[in-house]
C-alpha cells in the first residue's frame, strides 16, 4: 500500500467524529410527529394534576367547613345534658315553693322537700363529675382550703379543721372553690 492511500491520523478521527454525531443526529433527534405527541400526553397529563389539585383544594375547603360546623354546635349543645338533667330539680324547687306558699304549709313537710331536693342537686353534679369538699376534721390543706380564721381548741389537734363555713368543690378532680375553713390553733 502506498502512502498516498492511506488516511492520515488527523482524516482518520475526523471521520470518526462524523460517523458519530451522523449517529447520534440520527436516533437523538426526534420527528415532528412525535414531539406533536410528547407534548399532548404532557399536556393530558397536566390537565389531570390540575384537575387533582383542585379536587384535593375542594375536599380541603369542605372539610374545614365541616369541622367548624361540627365544632360550633359541639360548643353550643355541650349543656344540654346536664341541662337536662337540673330540670327534675327546677321542678322540685317549684314544688317546694309552691307548698311553702299554701296557708296550711307545713315546715317538716317544706324542710324534707328541700333536703330531698338537695340530695337530688348533689347526686346530678355528681354525674358530671362535681364533688363537693367537706374538710371537717382533716389536717389543714392549703392546696384544697381556705383558712376563715383560728380558733384555740382543745378537742382538736392544732391545724386541724373544726368546722367548715363554706364547702368547696372539685370537677373531675380539679379544684373550682376552695372550702372556707376555720382551724384549730
């Protein structure tokens, strides 16, 4: 082989070059048709998240409404149980009054009405988690008791409650009204 035919290093990698990019020209670039077509399944595909987005905006918006319907009447019918519950008392009370007013009316009768009406108020609350606190006797407490005053006492021992001048009360364990206490000095 001569000289004259044979490619040179520099023709060589510059045909090598060619058939490359003729290559990559060749399965890099796509036709009209299917670029047509890549842009309407991206376009069918956007209109589905969009469509998805304002569904989950939808859903979002009823579901807040909901709830704050929902919270609105749980504020505004929270009551009515216990509400209904002082209503036999509301009638007792009336009862009561209504026996006190007579000519003929008999106090033994008007004081058992209250004490029952009474007992029936402390049963209710009772539901609800209301006790009352009756400290007569019991060690002085701070936390629970509210000190009215001191009296000397020689049948108690000193810091100890002798006697209760209002009673307090507790809801579900946690204390509303401390008791109005006198205590032992």
């Amino acid at each position: 082989m001569s000289q004259e035919n044979k490619p040179t290093m520099e023709e060589s990698a510059a045909n090598q070059a060619e058939a490359t990019e003729q290559a990559a020209q060749n399965t890099a670039q796509p036709t009209d048709a299917d670029l047509a077509a890549q842009l309407v399944a991206a376009q069918k595909q956007a209109e589905a998240h969009w469509d998805e987005l304002l569904r989950a905006r939808a859903d979002l918006e009823n579901m807040r409404r909901r709830h704050s319907r929902d919270l609105e009447n749980a504020h505004k019918h929270a009551l009515d149980k216990f509400v209904t519950e002082l209503l036999p008392i509301c009638d007792s009370l009336e009862l009561g009054i209504n026996a006190a007013q007579e000519n003929d009316a008999n106090t033994d009768k008007v004081r058992e009405g209250m004490d029952m009406t009474l007992k029936l108020l402390l049963s209710t609350i009772a539901k609800f988690g209301l006790e009352p606190v009756n400290p007569e006797g019991d060690v002085f407490d701070p936390e629970s008791h509210q000190a009215v005053a001191m009296q000397p006492s020689e049948q108690a021992a000193s810091n100890t409650v002798i006697s209760v001048m209002q009673k307090g009360y507790r809801f579900n364990g946690r204390l509303l009204r401390p008791a109005m206490v006198v205590v032992a000095q």
